[in-house]
C-alpha cells in the first residue's frame, strides 16, 4: 500500500497564508477606520416644529437631533426683532420653573424621562403672558456647551 502525505506544496501554502493574514488584516483596518476620523464630537444638529394653539400657547417640538444633549447646557431665549434684538425672557432647560412643570410661562417636557434632549421632547410657551404672540419674536436655542446654535423659530401670530 502506497501512501501519499504531500497536501499541498510549500509555495501553495505561503501564498494561502499571506492572502488569509493580508484579508484579515484589511477587515480590521476597515471596522476600525471610523474611529481614526475625528477625536472629537461634531457639533449637534437638529430641527424644530412650532405650532400655535387658539388659547395662547404655543408647543416648539424637537423633530430630529443627532445626539442626546444635557439640559444643564441647554439656554433658550425668546427675543424681539421687531426693532432692536431684544431678549425679552431667556434661561437654560433644567432650571427648577421650566423642566419638567406645568402652567409655567416656559416649560420643557422631557418624552423619555431620561435627563436628556432627545427627540420628540417639547418647549410650551405661554406668549399670552409673555406677550410673544406678535409675530416678532423668536425663540433660540443654543447648545452652549458647544456655542451652537440649535434653533432659531419665529413664534407665529396667535389670533385669540
């Protein structure tokens, strides 16, 4: 009986092994390329909705951000064009009269409960008693832990 234990040359087997090791290397490289682009976070972006209710109020609603930001950082300001930049009301989403109250002339209403600014959470803002139904204010937000400005909405007029 007659025996034969060559499998494969000697030349056949290097190049296989270089191939497997240049592949595998290059996956890796691949999966890990996205995390040598940048050290830091890119500045937040998102948009808004603003609709005006019949009895004075009006709900600013975040429709799409691309990251959960901190309320602590997070400074709303209504401001009147009408003549001048004038801020007529401003403060940041956690303070104690505006996150997560009720019947406030602001008020911030956290969807998730998680402490954070996410999409789907909503400003409602009392323009009958902040008199900002005119068409002449705006309501900012800034993300001031990265001096960007999220959002510039013009508060619409409120006919009562």
């Amino acid at each position: 009986m007659h025996r034969d234990n060559e499998a494969v040359s000697p030349v056949i087997a290097t190049v296989l092994l270089l191939a497997i090791t240049v592949l595998l290397s290059s996956m890796v490289f691949i999966m890990m390329s996205s995390t040598f682009d940048s050290v830091e976070k890119d500045d937040p972006k998102a948009s808004f909705s603003v609709r005006g209710l019949s009895n004075g109020y009006h709900v600013v609603t975040i429709t799409s951000i691309d990251q959960s930001l901190d309320p602590a950082k997070i400074k709303w300001s209504i401001v009147n064009q009408s003549s001048t930049r004038l801020v007529e009301s401003n403060g940041f989403t956690d303070d104690a009269d505006v996150y997560g109250t009720v019947g406030a002339n602001i008020s911030f209403h956290d969807r998730d409960a998680g402490w954070s600014v996410t999409k789907g959470d909503y400003y409602v803002i009392n323009c009958q008693n902040l008199n900002c139904n005119t068409g002449f204010h705006v309501f900012e937000l800034v993300d001031t832990g990265s001096n960007t400005v999220l959002g510039e909405l013009r508060l619409p007029v409120i006919d009562n």
